[in-house]
C-alpha cells in the first residue's frame, strides 16, 4: 500500500490554509527536517501537504531558493524506506524554476540518487522509479536543461528498456522491511513504464543526441523499432528522421547510415523456402538441427516483416530517408534490391510490395487485415470518429506533380541500381509466385522513366537482360489492358445494331408491304392486344418512314392509323389504364413514341398529328392536374398514383417526343401546353401533389431547342418547393450542363439559384458549375464570367472560392474581380499572413499525397474556404499579363520583394550561423527562420509556375533585382545544411522546371528538365547534366550527403 496521497486527493484537499504561503512553506519544511528520525509515515504525510501547497500556489516555487531548502529534505533521498525517497523527488520537481535551479540539483549529487532508484540496486519501489523519471523528464522542460544530465542517467534509462521482465537479483534481503511494506525482491515492470522510458530517451535525442549517443540510445531507438509496436517504431524511426535534418546531428547516426540494420530483417531470412516449411513443422527441423545450417537463422514473425516493410516505404517517402538511404553509393538500396535475388518467396514479396508503394504504384495489399492497418484505424477513429478506411485518391495537379517529381527521383535511384536485372531474374523464374508484381514493377519503372526522366540519364539502364519469349508473353499479357465497355456503350452497339436492321427494311417491294400491314392484324382485328405489335414497330420504324408508303397507307387503309391513335387516346381507356404489370406495357409506350416520331417527321404526318384528337385530349389530362384550369376529375390519368402503377407515364413521354421537334412545339403551343405547365409548376410552390408529373416531365423534354420548355424550367427553379428544386439539381442540370446547346441557358440558371434562399440550392448550384468547368480544365470558364457571378456568394463555399481563383486565368477574370476589389482584399490577407497556415497546408497536402491512409485531425486543417490560403493563388493569378503588371506596378509588388528579400536573408543566415548545424541549438527563433524559408520557397515555386511568373524571378526580365533568386536555390539544394530545406529546394525547382521559361532559365545553370513528346513542358526531375557519369550522392569531409 502507497504512503504517498494520490494526486486527485491533492487536488481536491477541502483543508485549504488561509495562512500565508510563504509562512505555511517555511513551517512544513522546518516539521520535515525535524522528522529525519521519526517515523515515515509522518515524513510522507508532511511531504503531501508540501506538494499540495504548491499546487494551490503555483508561482511559490518563483520565491523559495532552492539552496536553502534542499538541504532541509536531502535526508529524504538517502532515506531506506522508497516511498520517503519518492515523496523527496516529488518535491524536488516543485522547486525547478529555471537552469540555475537544475545546477544546484547536479552539484547536489541528485542525479547519483536518480541512478541508484531506477537501476534498482536498492529497495525500490514502481513509485521511486515513476518520481525519479518524472523528476528526469522534468530537466526537459526548461531550456538546456537536458545539457545537465549524465550519461549515467541516460545509461540507466536504456538499461530499463532493455532488460526483461525479471530484473537482476543482485540485492541484500531486507526481510523486515520486505515483510512490513510488502516490498518484493523483484520489479516486474510494466510495459507501460519501459515505454515511457523510451519517450523519454526520444526526447532527449532530439534536444541532445550527443549524449544519447554516447549512451548508447540510438541503439536501443533502432532496436526498439524492430521489436515494438507499430506506433512506438513509426514514433522512433520519425525522431531518426528529424534529427538527420542537421548536419552536425546527423552524425551520430552516421548521416543515416545506421538505418540501414533495417534491411538486415530480410538478410536473416533463409535464402530459400525451404526453412519456412521447417518452421511449420517443428519436429523435422529439431532431426535436420545438425545438419541444416539454415536452423541457426532466428524466426521472424509476418508481423514484424510486415512492419519493417512499411516503416521502410515510410523512410522512402521521406526526402532524409532517401538521402540517408544514398550513403557511401546507395549501399543500402544495393542491400535492399540484393534481397530480391533470394529464393524466399516471404522476402521478394514484402520487399516487392514496399517498393510499389514507395513509388506510390499500388499499396500494401495486406494492410487492411493486418496489426498495422488495425492501428491506423484506431488512430483515424480517435481522431475522426470513423472508421471508413477508403483511400480518395487526390487527383490536382499540385499533389500529382509533388508525387511525381518524388517517383522520378525514386526511379532514377532504382535504376541505377540495377532493379531491373532483379525483376527480370523474379519473371523468368516459371515457379515463382511473385512474378505479376514484379512486372507490375518492371512495367511501371520503364512508364516513369519515360515520362519523368531526361532520356541521357537512363538511356544505358534501360536496356534489359534479353528476356526469353515467354517472359516476354508474361509482361504483355499482365499489361495489356481488356477492353470492357461500359452500361452507355453497349446500349449504343445495341440500338446501332437494330437501327441497321429497320433500316434494311426501309425499302419493301408492294406485297411484302401489303403482307406486313395484314399481318399486324390492326385492320382486322379492334383488340389491340391482339395485335402484332412487333410487326407494327417494324412498319413504323422502317416503310412507314417512306413519305409515299406513309401517303399509300392514308389513301388506301384510313382505317390503320384511325385505329392505332384511337388505341393511345386518353379518353378511349384503353392505352392509359394498362397496368404497370402488363408484360407489354413498355412496348406499347415505345411504340406510341414512335409513332408520334415517324409522323412529326413527315409533312403529312404533321398534319395528320395535329388534325387527329390525341393532342386536345392530352392537353385535357393535364388540365386535369391543373388547379387553376377549373377542370377537375375524381382520378386524373396524371396523377401520381396513375403515373406510377399505368402506362399514362406514356402520354409524358410523348410530350418528350413533341419537344424535340419545331412542329410539335408549335402543335403544343396552340393547344396552350405551356400554360398548364407553368401553373401546374406554380402550385408546387404551396403543394407536392404534382411532384411526380413534374420531375417526370422534366425528364424526357428536349431542351436543345429554345422554346417555352426552358422558361418553364427557370421558373420552376425559381418558385417549386425545395423537393423539386434539389432533385434537379442533383439530376437534370449536371446532364444538360453538359450538352452544347443546352449550355449556356444552364449557366444562366444555376448563377440565378446563388440568390435563392436556400443554402443547399446555392451550395448545390456551385458543385454543378465547379465539377462543369473542371472536367475541362476550367478553359471555358469566360461563359461563367460574362454572367458576372456574385463574389460575396461564391467566397463562402470552399468551390466557390475555387471558382474565384480560377477566373484569375483570364483577364476578363482578373478586370471583373480586380474592379470589385477583391484582388486588393485578398492581398491585403496575404501582406498580413504571419503565421505558416499555407506551410502547414502544403504538408498537409503531401503527406497525405504520400500516406493516404492517415488522416489529419480536422481541427488542425486550415480554413479551406479561405482562398488567400490557396496553393494555386499566386499561379492562377500570373496566368495573365495583367495579373504580371499586378505585381511589377501593383500592389504585390511589395510582397514580391519581400519574400525574395527574406528568402535571401534567411539562407545567408542559416549558410553562416553554426548554430543551425545542431538540433540541440534550434529554439523557436530559429525555427521561426526554418518554417518562414519554407513556406517562401513554396510560394516562390508557386509564382514560377505561373504563365509569367518566372519574369519576375530573373534579373533578365525583372530589374530590381541584383542577384538571381534561382541561382541561390540551386546552390542551396547542393549545399544547405539542413535537409529538409534541401528538399523544399528540390521540389521547388521543379515547380521552377514547369513552363518554358523556366526550363530555359535553368538550362544555364546547367540543368535537364523534360518535355513530353508532344512537346509539352512537364513538372519533372531538373537535374545536372554535366555531371551524369558520376555519383548521385557522395561523402564529403565531415560526411554531408550531396545531391548531383
């Protein structure tokens, strides 16, 4: 049982003292020092009501000399009983305010104590050794104080991780003590506490990893990623990662040399599948023990194989991972791609799979059934509450060029390494399991080179070991791709293929037409279900088409088209009270649409249309629906229930059939149609009876001619109840959006919903026309323009706001947003931008480019409806000549200076300041520096893609500037000391490479960029091109990775 009080009792300690503090502490601390013989309970009872002081007065501890006050409580620290030691360390955190407190700790000899608690060479308890930590990791807290700690200290933390569950029993019996506290011989420590004692030793490699290295640390972190869990080994490999940013840091880990051991996990694999087998059976491996060499290998579990493939493809994603990777010639590539020569099916798969990945070819196919991807989803849960793990993919091209700007470096690497002599040796092999991912993978690597990398670097490594031919067989047959048409394009072959068939009837000689016309059986028979109604579409489809069989058929047979109209007449009840279950319900309706498109297309047709009854009767069955007709019937053959359970949905459909055609618009406008419709859409404002009527209209109309159909639309988008509003929206605009006539009449309306009340209509309105005008690249964004859409409604919805940036592409655009001044709005936002929303946005951006699978907690995303923050701002916005003359004589003319003046401020500051070569000396200041030339570098990439921006990024074009804010970039690429600048560098100059001024700009400086071969500029891989036969990355002096 622990002496010590709890702290939720300390907390909640209802005995405040009203003396005052100062009085209170000095009174507890003389009863403390008065008690060095008494007994301990009331020693950690007094120390309870100490920490408890402090705690209800924080700023005490601002007061009290440390000096003068630990000398009252030492004699705790030495004390036989732990609970007393541990109250003394509880104490002791109180009093730390600064460095000069933590120096008289250390001349006091407390970190001796700490050693002698956690290294359990005395009665300990779990408690002594939680005080002791925290009293450890409280020398964290406060600048420098990291510096105080001994290495012993260090030493006796990585000793606690490392040993087992059972520590040494290499202690003197204190029998009484053991009998009256309870206190055991050994400590069985918890998981738990070893893991905070990992955090810890992290922490201190990122404020001090000299000391941690001295202490053995790093080892201990690098093996602790092989044997933890997959959260603490992601949490330690991304503490390695961090620390090779600087250049005298890195060094402990041998620039990153050290995190090739994790290769290591697939060489102590056997070299075939062989001993996988023995593995399964224990009893075979224990006789063949003598003589099977391979038994000394250790078992690896898929676990653990499977993590090491994923952190791996981690550390490949990662720009310090790859440079770490790149040491002493790529030797651990070479390590990684040797492995693909074992017969293990185990290896060459997992590391198959991690290489698909890092390329961002295919993901892990194992890695939702598996521990890892179980942690991931916990984590999404936690921060999302969800539990949906479908990855959407990102398709702009920001995101796309950052990837492939990182899979053409990755290929570069792969290849000249020599993958492809690996892959082809998996391909030829005719028992090997893994031969369609290694084509996947050799097929993928040849498409990247091509389009991503200059030919005159991998021209060489493109050539292939002469493949057999049925290796050859296997790599076309795993890529060709199968045709498989679509739902629309089998309907098409479909209705092609009949319509070749009624037109091959077209021309029948007399007596098969007269034949055909009796064996329809319409003159003969009055029952039309009797009829041949197959025979009849024939006609109708096919010599009925004729205008003289048409005519013959009038003269001579009056009786067949009499007949077959009188069958569709509303009021003959016979065409309209078909059921819905009628096996030929639809065909009736086909039919009868057919008909009216034979007759609308024949000029006595038209007449004989517009002369016959159906027309006026049609237009009574709506009037029925009407309520401002003053027609009315007990059961409307319109109705909602006669639309959906008969065949009246036919008498919509032929409306639909009259819409397409002038005639039959005109047939409609004499029997007033349009009138009825716009009061039956009228009444849908206050009712939903005519809903179904409505929609189903809407449905089959033809709005490819101007005609009253269109104004009936907009004033149903204007006046109808939001049920019918939203569901065209959802499903009749986004379709006539996309028919060129239908286009611009669209426009019109979905700019007039951005004034309706309803927010849903408006924001819905907005998706249309953004998903519009994406499927094209926004090129035809003018017809939007013309409309002049109100800014003030489109900034409050995130596609809105996308809108807005694009109009900036044109200079119409730019003139409509500039005179509304929202240009001089937006860059007043961008002048006042201090902190590094849009840093943090781009790498939000590409981590999730690069890890999909996590999702970032949405309290932390920026504001994606602020469109100053937008990555495509300041490109969209040099897209034109005006948006040029906005900046050299506008007000982003200062901006511009500004952040090329910081930009070279910054880099001076950190090529010339030793300070930025350790992490132990990054404070905020200087963080300050790294996140501020970051997110300039962004934003300098960001204007050089624009059309015009690099005009004002060289001093060829721009004459205020002295020195070529490109050249710096190029030599810090090359030079910087911190890699993670280096890496901006890298991407940004690809941004650089992305229009044809850029390219030209650096080939001067003695760089490649790549052109598709239709000419186009591509955001590809700039690299020197007169240094190709050398070595991408080399070791200098003091060991700083250089990239080629």
């Amino acid at each position: 049982m622990s002496l010590l009080l709890p702290q939720h009792q300390l907390d909640t300690n209802d005995n405040i003292n009203t003396e005052s503090p100062t009085w209170v502490l000095s009174d507890l601390l003389s009863t403390i020092s008065s008690l060095k013989d008494k007994n301990e309970y009331s020693i950690v009872a007094k120390a309870n009501d100490l920490v408890l002081l402090f705690q209800q007065h924080p700023d005490l501890n601002q007061d009290v000399q440390i000096k003068t006050v630990l000398p009252r409580i030492q004699f705790m620290l030495y004390h036989p009983i732990s609970e007393v030691r541990s109250s003394c360390y509880r104490i002791i955190r109180y009093l730390i305010v600064n460095t000069e407190s933590l120096t008289i700790l250390v001349q006091s000899k407390l970190l001796i104590y700490i050693i002698i608690s956690l290294s359990n060479t005395r009665n300990v308890t779990l408690i002594e050794m939680e005080q002791s930590l925290k009293l450890i990791r409280e020398f964290l807290k406060i600048e420098k104080g990291c510096d105080l700690l001994s290495v012993g200290v260090i030493k006796t933390i990585v000793t606690i991780i490392q040993e087992d569950d059972e520590i040494n029993h290499h202690r003197n019996d204190h029998e009484y003590n053991q009998e009256k506290y309870g206190i055991t011989d050994d400590i069985n420590i918890p998981e738990s506490f070893k893991n905070a004692c990992l955090e810890t030793i992290c922490e201190i490699a990122l404020l001090n990893p000299e000391l941690v290295c001295h202490s053995g640390g790093f080892k201990l972190i690098i093996n602790c990623i092989f044997e933890k869990s997959i959260e603490i080994s992601s949490t330690c490999l991304m503490v390695l990662l961090k620390i090779l940013d600087f250049e005298n840091s890195r060094k402990f880990i041998r620039n990153g040399f050290d995190l090739d051991s994790l290769i290591s996990i697939y060489s102590n694999l056997c070299d075939n599948d062989d001993y996988n087998s023995s593995l399964l059976n224990p009893t075979s491996s224990q006789n063949n023990n003598n003589n099977n060499a391979s038994s000394k290998l250790k078992k690896i579990s898929s676990y653990k194989l499977q993590k090491i493939s994923f952190l791996i493809s981690i550390l490949l994603k990662n720009f310090n991972g790859i440079m770490a990777y790149s040491i002493n010639n790529f030797t651990s590539i070479k390590n990684l791609l040797m492995n693909l020569q074992k017969k293990n099916t185990r290896v060459r798969d997992l590391i198959l799979d991690l290489l698909l990945d890092a390329l961002s070819i295919q993901r892990f196919p194992w890695m939702k059934n598996s521990p890892i991807g179980d942690s991931i989803t916990r984590y999404n849960q936690y921060l999302h509450n969800e539990t949906d793990t479908e990855i959407v993919e990102i398709k702009d091209s920001f995101s796309q060029n950052i990837l492939h700007h990182h899979q053409g470096l990755l290929t570069l690497i792969l290849i000249k390494n020599g993958i492809f002599e690996y892959l082809t040796n998996i391909i030829e092999d005719n028992y090997n399991h893994d031969q369609k991912k290694a084509t996947l993978l050799l097929t993928s690597l040849y498409s990247m080179a091509n389009n991503y990398l200059p030919p005159e670097f991998i021209n060489q490594n493109l050539l292939v070991p002469n493949l057999s031919s049925d290796a050859s067989f296997k790599v076309v047959n795993e890529t060709r791709q199968k045709f498989l048409g679509n739902t629309e394009y089998n309907q098409f072959i479909k209705s092609s293929i009949k319509q070749i068939n009624i037109q091959s009837k077209y021309n029948v000689d007399d007596n098969e037409f007269k034949t055909l016309i009796n064996n329809c059986k319409i003159l003969t028979i009055k029952e039309y279900e009797d009829w041949n109604w197959t025979i009849l579409s024939n006609l109708i489809q096919g010599p009925l088409t004729n205008p003289k069989r048409f005519d013959e058929t009038l003269e001579k047979a009056p009786k067949f088209f009499k007949r077959l109209l009188s069958f569709y007449r509303p009021f003959k009840y016979r065409f309209s009270t078909v059921s819905n279950a009628n096996k030929n319900c639809s065909r009736f309706i086909n039919i009868g649409c057919q008909l009216i498109e034979m007759l609308l297309n024949l000029d006595n047709g038209i007449k004989y249309l517009s002369s016959s009854k159906l027309l006026p009767q049609l237009s009574e069955i709506i009037s029925q629906i009407d309520p401002f007709s003053g027609i009315s019937s007990k059961d409307p053959i319109l109705s909602k229930k006669r639309i959906e359970s008969t065949a009246s949905i036919g008498y919509i459909r032929f409306i639909g059939v009259l819409s397409q055609h002038s005639s039959g618009i005109k047939m409609l406008e004499q029997w007033q149609f349009f009138t009825l419709f716009l009061n039956i859409v009228l009444s849908t404002a206050d009712s939903e009876a005519n809903n179904v009527f409505v929609l189903t209209l809407f449905k089959y109309v033809d709005f490819t001619i101007d005609s009253q159909f269109r104004n009936t639309l907009k004033m149903c988008l204007k006046v109808s109840n939001f049920k019918i509003k939203y569901y065209l929206l959802r499903h009749l605009l986004p379709e006539l959006i996309k028919i060129k006539e239908c286009e611009s009449f669209v426009i019109k309306i979905l700019v007039e919903n951005l004034y309706d009340r309803g927010d849903d209509i408006v924001s819905k309105s907005i998706e249309i026309l953004y998903n519009f005008y994406q499927d094209d690249d926004f090129v035809n964004l003018e017809s939007l323009i013309k409309f002049k859409p109100s800014i003030n409604i489109l900034k409050k919805y995130p596609l809105g706001s996308k809108l807005l940036l694009n109009f900036l592409k044109f200079p119409v655009g730019f003139k409509y947003l500039e005179s509304l001044g929202y240009l001089e709005m937006k860059f007043t936002e961008w002048n006042n931008l201090t902190n590094f929303k849009y840093l943090e946005k781009i790498n939000s951006i590409i981590q999730y480019q690069f890890f999909p699978y996590i999702r970032k907690n949405p309290h932390q995303e920026c504001n994606e409806t602020d469109d100053s923050l937008s990555i495509y701002f300041l490109q969209n916005l040099l897209s034109t000549e005006e948006g040029l003359n906005f900046f050299q004589f506008g007000i982003g003319k200062n901006f511009l200076d500004s952040i090329i003046t910081s930009t070279e401020i910054f880099f001076h500051q950190i090529s010339n300041d030793e300070n930025y070569l350790d992490i132990d000396n990054v404070n905020d200041q200087r963080n300050f520096v790294i996140s501020a030339l970051k997110q300039n570098l962004w934003l300098i990439g960001n204007i050089a893609s624009g059309k015009y921006g690099i005009q004002l990024l060289d001093p060829m074009y721009n004459i205020n500037l002295t020195n070529s804010i490109i050249n710096l970039i190029i030599d810090n690429f090359s030079n910087c000391p911190i890699w993670q600048i280096r890496g901006t560098c890298f991407y940004v100059l690809g941004m650089i490479g992305s229009t044809i001024e850029g390219i030209e700009i650096l080939d001067e400086f003695g760089w490649i960029s790549c052109i598709d071969t239709y000419g186009n500029y591509l955001w590809k891989l700039p690299t020197r091109k007169h240094q190709l036969q050398k070595k991408m990355v080399k070791i200098k002096k003091r060991k700083k990775l250089l990239m080629i």
